[in-house]
C-alpha cells in the first residue's frame, strides 16, 4: 500500500478521535495498516500516535501507547500461526481490539460503538486491501521487466 | 516485502512496551508536567482549528462543500468570533456569578461517541494551570452549570459534563426540596430527598453550595436543570427526580470558569 494513503488514513483517524468522537479510530488505522503493510514502521508509528492521542484527550501520557504496542504484539502472536489477511480476522481483531479499549477508556456506550467500529474497519479494509493487491502487482511487474 | 515473523521484533515490542510504562509512572508522579505542558501548547492552536473545523463542518455541510480553504477558513473565523463574542456579552450580562470572578475559555475538543448527536462526557478547555485553573473548580455558561474540572495541566483543562456521572454534589430545587445530584448515562437525578419535601414537574434544580476550605467547588444557587418526573414511593425512605439540563453541552463553544467563589 502507498505509504502517502497509510500516512493520510492515520493522520485522519488521530485528527477525529482527539477532538471529535471516542470510537478507536486510531486502533483501526493501525490494525489494517499492520495486516497490509507487516513492517516494523507500524510499531513506533502506533506508539508516537498513542503519545499523542494521551496529550490531547490528557489521559496519562503512555497509556493508549502501551495499548496499542500490547495489541499489536497480540496480533504479531497470532500472525505467527494464521493468516491474517482475512476479513473475518479483521472483524474479530477490531471488534476485540475496540471493546477491550473502550473498557479500558471510554466505556459509554461501548457495545454500540464496537460493533460499528468493526464494520467500519471491515470496510475500510476492503477499499485498502484493492490498494494494497494493485500496489503489489504494479512491483511484481515492475520485477519481471 | 519485509515481514515482520522473519525479523522476530520481540525486543522491539518489549522495548515500547517498558517506555510506556516508564512514561506512564512519570506522568502519574508529575514529571512529565513541564513537557506535556510545552506539547500542549504547541498543539493548542492546531486543535482549535480542527475543532472549529469539523465543527463547522458538521453544521453546514451544503455550504462548505462549495467553498475553497480560504473562503472557508474566513468563514470559520467570523463564526468563532461571532460565538465568542454572543458568549462573552450575555456572560458578562448576567449579574451572577460575578464577571470578575470568571475565566473565559474557548472548548477544543469534546469528543463523543456520534458527534453532534451524542452528548459529549467531558470537554477539554484551552485554560489550564497557568492561568490558574485548578481541579474542583465550577465550570459554567452564564448561571448555568455545565460540569466541573477534573484535570488540569499547564495549559489546558478536562471539564466532566454535569451527565457524565463523575461527581455527585447537593442540590435544592425552587420548592425547597434537599438532594444529591447524580449524573447517569446522559441523563441527571436528584436523589435521597425526603418524603416530606414537596418534588414538582418544571421545579429549577440549584446548586446548593457545597465549596470547601480551599475555595473549591460550586458555588450556590447556579441552575443545574429543571425536573421532568418525579419518583416517589411511600415504602422508600427517598424520593428522586429525573432532571433534564437546560443546557445542550454538544453546541456549547465557549464555557467559563469560576475562579473565585467570593
């Protein structure tokens, strides 16, 4: 996937959970970005966006980071064994990722903004992974010639 | 493509993993004050555009859809000051709480689950420490509560909204009736007010003052809200009243801080 569309997704995310909703936008940027990219990048990325998720909603400064990096470590154990590049992973990973987050911070209403958080990823992921495939194929390409 | 399985990034993992909990022990100890201060500054701005943005944006999407960035950061501008300016004339026009006593303060975020749907729980102010904003403190919009602050640091403030169910404190209403004030999933009760006090329909719910030696807490007689049911059985020791705010916290773009409770 371009990194430009990677860097613009989370830019986004960060700018509408800080100031705007308390869905886990961030968490799912950086979910489907892992599942597409599988780089190291990710990791400091998720843990700066993490820092800076705590000093706009000043939540203790480390705590949405430390979420993140333990979330992204679970999946990485997981990824170990299975496929990740599922919709069915992604569904489940965004909805377990969004619930033990909301529970952890924001706990109004955190059935409701769960199920559609999963579904918005789902999507999300959909329209990426078209990216993602077109990107690979245009570099296989690219190889060959 | 690099793979992350083959790289085996355990020591990368555990490495941001004890920062986070490093940084997480400094800020709860206060050590981190000075430097969240200094990012908060820097982000302060940045965050008032943003807020103001989606803001706007979400109100008058037909408009905004037409207009180049800089016909629409004009727009933006002129709106702020014109709520700014609305809020700070009716504010200083009300007689109470006294004008001197009050800071005013511009919202930059208020997350919620749907915005401008769902009520926000907390509101986060571009006033903090340094100007002397401390935790506990009222935070109101003319003579009507809005919630108090819970977190202070240099240069910005988190309010818990009077919903949020952060904070209880004492009431009375119109017709002399005694409670506690509770916030609950959106919705306000008074609660434990005796059988023999009289709850009606409409009452106004005040603040009954409940300020501590330090000079924090809520000042007496500010509106938290009118009634619109009332509980009452005579086999309980209490009676309750659902309370509906006469604010709408999602629209609110200016609040004030009451600084003083002299």
């Amino acid at each position: 996937m371009n990194k430009f569309i990677s860097v613009f997704f989370l830019i986004f995310a960060f700018l509408l959970q800080s100031f705007f909703t308390t869905m886990p936008f961030v968490l799912t940027a950086c979910l489907i970005i892992y599942v597409l990219e599988r780089k190291v990048w990710i990791l400091p990325v998720a843990f700066s966006m993490g820092l800076f998720l705590d000093i706009a909603t000043m939540r203790p400064i480390g705590s949405t980071s430390l979420f993140f990096i333990v979330f992204l470590f679970v999946i990485s154990l997981y990824q170990k064994k299975f496929e990740i590049f599922t919709f069915h992973f992604i569904f489940l990973a965004s909805f377990f990722g969004t619930i033990s987050f909301l529970l952890f911070f924001e706990p109004d209403h955190f059935i409701l903004q769960t199920l559609l958080n999963s579904f918005l990823a789902l999507l999300i992921f959909s329209v990426l992974k078209r990216f993602s495939v077109l990107d690979k194929e245009e570099k296989e390409l690219k190889f060959y010639r | 493509m690099v793979f992350m399985q083959k790289k085996g990034n355990f020591p990368l993992f555990l490495f941001l993993i004890l920062i986070s909990v490093a940084l997480i022990a400094l800020s709860k100890f206060g050590f981190l004050n000075g430097l969240e201060g200094l990012l908060q500054k820097s982000f302060s701005p940045f965050q008032k555009i943003s807020y103001m943005i989606f803001r706007t944006s979400s109100n008058d999407k037909e408009n905004s859809q037409n207009q180049n960035i800089d016909l629409f950061n004009k727009i933006t501008d002129s709106k702020t000051l014109e709520k700014d300016n609305l809020a700070l004339r009716d504010q200083f026009q009300t007689s109470y709480p006294k004008s001197k006593n009050l800071l005013p303060a511009k919202i930059v975020g208020a997350p919620a689950f749907i915005p401008g749907v769902s009520e926000p729980k907390i509101l986060i102010i571009d006033k903090g420490a340094k100007d002397k904003v401390k935790e506990g403190f009222a935070v109101v919009y003319k003579n009507i509560l809005v919630g108090k602050v819970t977190k202070t640091s240099s240069f910005l403030s988190k309010v818990s909204i009077l919903t949020s169910g952060d904070f209880s404190f004492t009431a009375k209403t119109t017709s002399s009736g005694l409670g506690v004030i509770k916030g609950t999933d959106g919705a306000v009760t008074l609660q434990n007010v005796l059988l023999s006090e009289e709850l009606k329909k409409q009452d106004i719910v005040l603040t009954n003052g409940d300020i501590n030696e330090n000079g924090v807490g809520f000042p007496p007689n500010l509106i938290v809200g009118k009634i619109i049911s009332v509980e009452k059985k005579p086999s309980a020791l209490f009676q309750s009243a659902m309370v509906e705010p006469i604010l709408d916290f999602s629209k609110l773009t200016m609040v004030f801080v009451v600084l003083s409770n002299e």
